[in-house]
C-alpha cells in the first residue's frame, strides 16, 4: 500500500511539472510574431490546464485547487477579456460572506477564551509580547524594500509626463488623525456598528473586555453566556468550512478579472518593480519569517502547510479579511491556543502589516528615483520611521496603504505622478502584498503561542 501511495505521488508530481512547463511552453509560444503561433500558444496552455486539473481532481486540497483557479482564471482574462470582466461578482460574493463571519468568530472565539480558560493574567503579557513582535518585523519589512528598491533603482528611466510630474500630493491626504483620535478608533463606541463596519481592533477590544467581565463573574451566571457563545463559535468555524469551499471560485474570477480588464502589454513598463517586490518579498521569507522559525523551534513545513491555504486565499483575493478566519482555523489546528490566534491575529491586521510595510518603503523610494531626487541614507531613515508610524495611524481605514503613501510623498515633497503609475499595477503587487500580511500574521501567532508554551506541530 505505502509503494502505491507512493508510486501515485510519483506520478501526480511528474504530471503537474510537465503541465506547468507545457503551460511555460504555451506562454512563450504566445509572445512570438504571427497570429498562427498565437493561437497555438493558446492550444498548448489550454492543454496545459487540462493535465494539472486531471492532477488536481485527484486531491482535495483547497490550497491545489485555489492555484489551479488561479491559473485558469488569469487564462480566461488573456484570452476572452470581455468575459472575464464580468466574473468580478463571483469575487465579491465570497467577500461579502466571509466579512459576515468574522466579526462573530473574533468575539465568539475571543470571550470564551478568556472567560473559560482564566487568561486575566496572561492578556497583558501577551498584548506586550505581541506588540514588540509586530514593530520588530514590520521594521525589518520596511528595511528589506528599502535595500531591494535601492539595489534594482527601478524608478530610473521611467518617464513620466512633465506636467504631471510635479503635482504633489493633496493636502487632505496628508491631514494625519492624530494619537488621540486613532487611540479614540481602538475602542468601539457601539458593538453594533463595529460589527457593521467591519472594525476588527474594536470588536477585539470588546471581546477582551467582555472576556474579562465574564470570568470575574460566578460559574452559575456566567455558564448561559458561555453555552451561547460556544455554540456560536462552532457554528461560525462550520460556517467558514462551507463559505472555503468557494475560495477556488473566488479566486479564479478575481484574478481573471484583474487579467482581462487591465491587460498584461500596459504592465510591462513597471515590470521592474513588480520584480523588486516580489524579489523582496522572497527575501524578507527567507532573511526574517524562516530565521523566525528556527529560533522558536517551529516546524517549518508545518507552518508553511498550515499557512499555505488562507495566504493563497488572500493572494488570489487581494483582500486580508477573505483569508481570515480560515487562518484563525489553520492556526489553531496548528496547536497554537484559541484565545492566542483570537488576539494575535485580529490585531497584526492592525499592526502587523508586513507584505504593505514592504511595499509602502520600495513604492516610496521609486516615487523619488522617477522624479530623480537622491535620497541620502539618513533621508531613507527617516522616511522609514515615517512610513513605520503613520502605517500604524490609519490602521482599518479603506485604501490605507494608498493613504499612507500619499502622506509620505507629500511630507518629502515628492510627486504624486510616480505614484499614480504605481496604482496601474497595484493590483498584482497587491496580490503578493496581502498574501505577506496573512502569512506574516499566521507566523506572529504561532510565535506568540510558542512563547505561552504551546506545543505547535504540523498536525494536532
């Protein structure tokens, strides 16, 4: 039994290489002169994903499925736009139900965990421990951008209009809150309309709070409470299982989507940075998350194979909060405590911003190199203490990264128009981006979850 098992790996792996260079093949095929060989390039990729889905059908791993959904709807965008730009609902669908779970599984999993398992003394230590984590890396994020951008000088040769150039960024984008006001949008002035708005800090900082008042209460009245919020709980994880069963559908029409409306001939000007940051966001895996594991003495298989589905998720989605509560499910599979993955996880999207911290620094840099401005060491410096604390400032607001780097170049006079060209591939550095931030905030919980003794595996 165990040489078939093994025979068929064999194969599954022979078959999915061969349709991923078969697939390369069709590709360059397809970027050669003459209609003929086009259209044989688009026969070849076709071919290409009939042999990986063969492969694909024979498992049932949501993470296989998601990267085949993947493939086939970025197919689907290059070769029938006008229909792949109508896919973008199926997309909005699934996001719309996952933003509906996650506001109830934060505060089921997140008061249970507190109440039930006395975790009064542990909250502040934790907060603390996870707080410092969350700057350290987030730091050396926007370090790693800094050097990557500084080493590719990708903004070099990039033209841009004269009359555009010099146009520098509206004064409202630079209007900073403030501490107090954005120490004021931590604390929910309604559950309600936290729920509403999909304010994850508030909804967490009710559920500590209201974890709290629980356990100091006495088992008879507290027990009603706690039978309702369990039940809650495992009702919102069921919940999650069904809506994942349409992230592969999701994710192909996202992506098909971005394809077909944006085209693949106007990225090619900017190929340049969507290679600095993917490039630096290899290194900040290899140089910050892999090291990471290592001194914690976490699997790193484990991990990656625990983390690999809702980073997937949210690559193909673009979107934190899509991958969300299955990273709280992988997690905690992980071995990493409910209550843990509860608090860590909710506040990295807060905090923990890795894949846009890295982005924030090359995207900053590639304004000022397009504009032909030299940045001194010292001005770099300062730019990423900048960008490190007006990151955390406008944290669950809307287009934040975009915010954040407005107010930037305009606190360093740099253009908005270098900016503006940013945004033309935004999409596909978005993808890696959010993938970075689901990644970066499963590795902060399993990090936190080591520290409080938990014994984390790849299986539970």
């Amino acid at each position: 039994m165990t040489r078939i098992r093994s025979g068929s790996r064999r194969v599954s792996l022979i078959a999915t290489v061969a349709g991923l260079l078969l697939y390369g093949a069709g590709v360059a095929l397809a970027s050669w002169a003459g209609t003929g060989v086009a259209g044989a390039g688009v026969v070849v990729r076709v071919a290409a994903l009939v042999v990986l889905g063969v492969v694909v059908a024979r498992r049932r791993s949501l993470t296989a499925w998601t990267f085949f959904a993947i493939l086939a709807g970025a197919e689907l965008g290059a070769d029938a736009p006008n229909v792949a730009v109508h896919l973008h609902v199926l997309a909005e669908i699934f996001l719309r139900l996952v933003k509906v779970i996650v506001a109830p599984l934060i505060l089921g999993t997140l008061t249970t965990g507190i109440a039930a398992h006395g975790q009064l003394r542990s909250i502040g230590r934790v907060a603390l421990k996870t707080l410092i984590y969350f700057e350290v890396v987030t730091t050396l994020a926007l370090l790693i951008g800094v050097v990557a951008i500084d080493i590719t000088r990708a903004g070099e040769g990039v033209v841009v209009p004269a009359a555009a150039m010099w146009q520098e960024a509206p004064s409202s984008a630079v209007a900073h809150s403030g501490f107090e006001a954005f120490l004021l949008s931590v604390f929910p002035e309604n559950l309600i309309s936290a729920i509403a708005e999909n304010q994850i800090l508030q909804v967490a900082v009710f559920s500590i709070l209201f974890g709290v008042a629980l356990a100091l209460l006495a088992e008879e009245k507290r027990a009603p409470i706690m039978s309702v919020l369990e039940s809650l709980t495992a009702a919102m994880f069921q919940f999650t299982k069904i809506i994942m069963n349409m992230a592969p559908i999701a994710a192909g029409a996202a992506l098909s989507y971005t394809v077909g409306s944006m085209g693949i001939a106007t990225l090619l000007p900017l190929a340049k940075l969507l290679g600095t940051f993917y490039g630096a966001a290899v290194a900040l895996v290899v140089l910050v998350f892999v090291p990471v594991l290592l001194v914690m003495r976490i699997p790193i298989w484990g991990f990656f194979q625990a983390a690999s589905e809702p980073a997937a998720i949210g690559f193909a989605t673009s979107a934190s909060q899509s991958a969300l509560p299955l990273a709280m499910e992988r997690m905690e599979e992980f071995g990493v405590p409910r209550w843990v993955v509860s608090f860590v996880i909710p506040s990295g999207y807060s905090f923990n911003m890795d894949g846009a911290s890295l982005y924030l620094s090359i995207a900053s840099i590639f304004a000022a190199q397009v504009a032909g401005i030299h940045l001194t060491v010292g001005q770099q410096a300062v730019m990423v203490l900048t960008l490190m604390l007006t990151s955390k400032g406008i944290a669950g607001v809307p287009r934040a990264t975009l915010m954040v780097l407005l107010a930037t170049a305009s606190s360093f006079h740099l253009p908005i128009a270098p900016i503006m060209m940013i945004l033309g591939v935004d999409a596909l550095i978005d993808m890696g981006r959010t993938a970075l931030n689901v990644t970066g905030n499963c590795l902060a919980a399993a990090v936190v979850g080591k520290m409080e003794g938990a014994q984390v595996s790849a299986t539970q």
